[in-house]
C-alpha cells in the first residue's frame, strides 16, 4: 500500500511541475517520495504551503532546477536523501518555515550567491556541499536564521575568499567543528573544541570593522573597543565574531579564528583573543598564541567557565601601533607602479616613506606621503612609481610617527619588462643632488657623464656599471645640466635641473 501511495504522489508533482511554479499543500495530499530521483525546473519556483507536507525517504534525490525554494509548510528529508539545487544564476530559499535536509548539494555555479532568506533558516542533518559562490543569510535575524547543523553533521567547500557563508552558521552537538564565516569578500573562519554536551549549540557570524561602532545584533549594541580588562591595551578595529551561545554551554570551549591582516596593529606575541563579557573586553588567549600577524594567522583562546562572552575579536597586550593598515595594492599599469593603501586607525601619524627594493631585502626610499595624522575612519593613500626596475620590484609602506617610531606594511611585488620600449629613465629631472638612472638589458657597461650648457664635463659620483645607478651631483652650481650616456657609439642626453 505504501507504494502506491508513493506512486500516486509522484504522479501528483509531476502534473504541478509542468506549471509554471511547483506547489505543494491545498489538494496536494502529503507527499512521499520514496526512493528514485525528481527534477523540479517549474520555471516560477517551488513552493510548500502553511498546510503543505514533503517528506524524502530511501535515499531520494530531489533536484531543484530552479531559483526559489519557498517553504511555509514542511519539508522533511530522510537519511541518505538529498536535495540538489542545481539551478543557473542566484538562488534563494525563503518561506517561514525551516526545510529539514539531510544532504544538500548547491551545485549553482561558481560566483552565483545562494540566498537564505527564510525566517527560521535551514537544517542540515548530513553532509553539505558547497560547490557555489557566497551564501548569505538574513544577519539581523541572527542565529534564528542560520545555516543550522545537527550533531554529527559536516560540509565541503565555503572555504575561500570567494565561497563561504556571509551571515549566521549555528552548530549543535559535541564534536568540533569550523564555522565558514566571512564578510561576501573575505574568509574569516572560526573553529571550536568539541562541547561537552551533545545538546549544546553555537552560534557565530563575522563582522568587519570597529567593534564600538558596528553593532551587534544579537543584543543590538556595540562594544567599544577602548573598554578592556587590565591586561588588555587595545582591540583590533579590523572586525568582529558574533557569539552566541543558544543552548548549552560554552564554558572551556577553545576558539581558534583566522585572523585579518595584523602586522599594523600589534606583534605576533602580543596578539590575543579577547571576547566582549557585557562590560569589557577580556583575555581568553591568557598567553601568545598567535602562529603569526599577517592575513589568516590563527589566534586562539579559551571561553572561561562562567562567563557570559557575547563576541570575540582580536586584542594586544602592548600600546597599539600608532597606525592599522587595512590593505596595500600594487599595479603595473603602463610600466609605472600605482601604490594604494588604506588605513583603519591613525595615531600621531607624521608621513609614509614609500620604499622599493630589488631583492626584498635592501630597500630604498622612492617617495613621501603626507599623512592626515589622526583619525578612527578609513583614509586612503596614493603613489606612482614612475620608474620601476627592470624586472623585479618590492615595495613597502613605512609610516614615521611624531616622535620618529617606524611601522612597516607587508611587502608587495611587481615585475617589470619594458626593454621592448626601449626605456632609459633618469629621475627625478629636477633634484637636489640625487639621481637614478635605470637601462634595459645590454647597457651594463655603458659610459654615463653629465656636461653643463656649453658642453663642458662636470663633476659627479658616476657607478661606471650596472644597469640600475645611483649618481650624486656635488660641487658645481645650480642650474641645468645634461646627463650623456653612451652606449654602442650611439649617445643620448636628458636635461637635468639641480636646485641644491
């Protein structure tokens, strides 16, 4: 009897689906569907009414071929069953009431969001796959929400810059688990020990920015990020984890997090996880344990017994560098090299010495940026290095405080390849005494002098080889001067200005 029961309810969604929208619920009795595979590509989406009922069992795989899950009634998959989602383009599953699925494969495409919008999130009982781009949640609902996983259950994917969760990840159960939390553009997991109770569930999402500005939903408040325990100087304005204990306990749980890029705001050592105890930020690292300060180091610590932790951020236990650098970019554009960064938080800021080196190793001041000086918001930065090297070019940010400290960016590079413009650059043409001189390959030996208006050879600290040169003009007067280098009987001149 039951398979004919079976029979007659895939019969029954076969007619809906050649509407332009599946809908279950109405005349639709329940609906089982036993074993076997369905596809689902109704053109308007599938819907489940208040009344409606969709169960999988017998490791039935139900495809949706289309771009709207609405789900107000139930829908319930079974062990082993899947639910594939296998439509072109963005997805969304909405509705009010939370689909329960054992397996589920979005399978949507590379770059395509996958759109939670339902107002209780769903379940996963079994194995996720995420072979899509970002998946969202509805943040202000927070762990209500949420991508919801059982005990036991697991995923695969969401583990890039490109493909994560962007909004809430709820976990129930004891065994440990990764939260694939990011901003829609960057990665910033959160992993816990196992709790000690099978019952117990965790909720997290992440938050760029400042803590004390960005609120936080889950109580509707910020955190100020000057309000911390005595062994805490300063939190990390770079962003924050949303965290919420839903049931259970938390206590003696270790959080590791995958950190933003640091190295502007504290040491490696001096790093701490930090959460937020309803009045201050408090140490949970209680020693360093950062594996560095660069973009994705991990930092960890431990949720003390007892406690009320509501979010989790980065904190030092040193005065804060006076600057934090929210990012550097490089370009090669034209064979010029276009420098920009940004900073979060500026503190007695003086200038940006622009530095390059050759080797990564050996670096040379190219340039000065005047800085804004003091701020809390993002300020953004500009440079053009006119003339890069020949082939490889690394370059820094270091910004000078008032009292003369130094704080580095990280290291970036460039290669260069311009022979085939057949490039000579000299630099800066209007100088104080300095000079560069950078050649393509072949003008290793050429002959470099510097004549003043009439011809005559003047003197000058001239490196007789190479094909990047450093000159230094001394003891003549100021006014114009022509730079000669010789190479292959061929000559070429450049007019120099030098204004000692």
């Amino acid at each position: 009897m039951k398979r004919l029961l079976t029979i007659a309810a895939i019969s029954a969604i076969a007619v809906a689906a050649r509407a332009q929208n599946t809908t279950y619920g109405n005349s639709n009795a329940p609906v089982v569907i036993d074993g076997g595979y369905f596809s689902d590509y109704s053109p308007d989406g599938t819907t489940v009414l208040a009344g409606g009922h969709v169960s999988l069992s017998g490791s039935a795989t139900y495809e949706h071929g289309n771009n709207l899950f609405q789900n107000d009634g139930t829908w319930s998959s079974g062990t082993n069953s899947l639910d594939l989602f296998l439509s072109t383009g963005s997805d969304t599953i909405g509705g009010s009431s939370a689909p329960s699925f054992f397996n589920v494969h979005f399978n949507n495409g590379a770059g395509n969001i996958m759109a939670i919008t339902n107002t209780q999130g769903i379940h996963i009982a079994g194995q996720a796959q995420f072979s899509n781009g970002i998946t969202t949640t509805v943040r202000s609902n927070t762990n209500i929400g949420a991508i919801h996983f059982a005990d036991g259950a697991a995923y695969t994917g969401a583990n890039t810059d490109a493909q994560h969760i962007n909004g809430y990840v709820s976990k129930t159960g004891n065994d440990a688990f990764t939260f694939p939390l990011g901003s829609g553009t960057d990665l910033r997991t959160l992993s816990i020990s196992g709790p000690a109770s099978s019952t117990t569930e965790i909720s997290a999402a992440w938050f760029a920015g400042d803590p004390g500005v960005v609120a936080d939903p889950s109580d509707g408040s910020t955190h100020s990020s000057t309000s911390v325990s005595a062994s805490i100087q300063a939190v990390s304005t770079s962003g924050f984890w949303d965290w919420i204990p839903v049931a259970g306990s938390d206590d003696g749980i270790t959080v590791t997090v995958s950190m933003p890029d640091m190295t502007g705001f504290a040491n490696a050592s001096d790093l701490r996880l930090v959460g937020w105890d309803g009045t201050e930020w408090i140490d949970l690292s209680g020693s360093a344990t950062a594996t560095g300060n660069t973009e994705n180091s991990s930092l960890s610590g431990t949720i003390p017994t007892g406690s009320n932790i509501t979010a989790i951020s980065i904190g030092s236990v040193s005065t804060p560098l006076p600057i934090l650098f929210s990012g550097f970019e490089v370009a090669n554009e034209d064979c010029k090299a276009l420098l920009n960064w940004h900073t979060a938080m500026e503190q007695n800021n003086d200038y940006f010495s622009v530095e390059r080196s050759q080797d990564g190793r050996n670096f040379q001041v190219i340039g000065k940026v005047e800085a804004v000086g003091n701020s809390n918001e993002t300020q953004n930065y500009h440079f053009v290095d006119a003339y890069p090297l020949i082939g490889s070019n690394y370059y820094r940010i270091v910004q000078i405080d008032l009292n003369g400290s130094r704080h580095s960016s990280v290291i970036k590079h460039l290669d260069f390849d311009c022979n085939n413009k057949g490039f000579i650059k000299v630099y800066p043409t209007i100088t104080k005494g300095l000079l560069y001189v950078d050649m393509p390959k072949g003008y290793e030996q050429a002959k470099i002098s510097m004549v003043d208006m009439n011809g005559r050879r003047v003197i000058a600290d001239i490196p007789t080889a190479g094909l990047n040169r450093r000159l230094r003009i001394s003891s003549v007067a100021a006014g114009v001067y022509f730079l000669r280098i010789e190479h292959n009987s061929e000559v070429e001149a450049f007019k120099i200005v030098y204004q000692p």
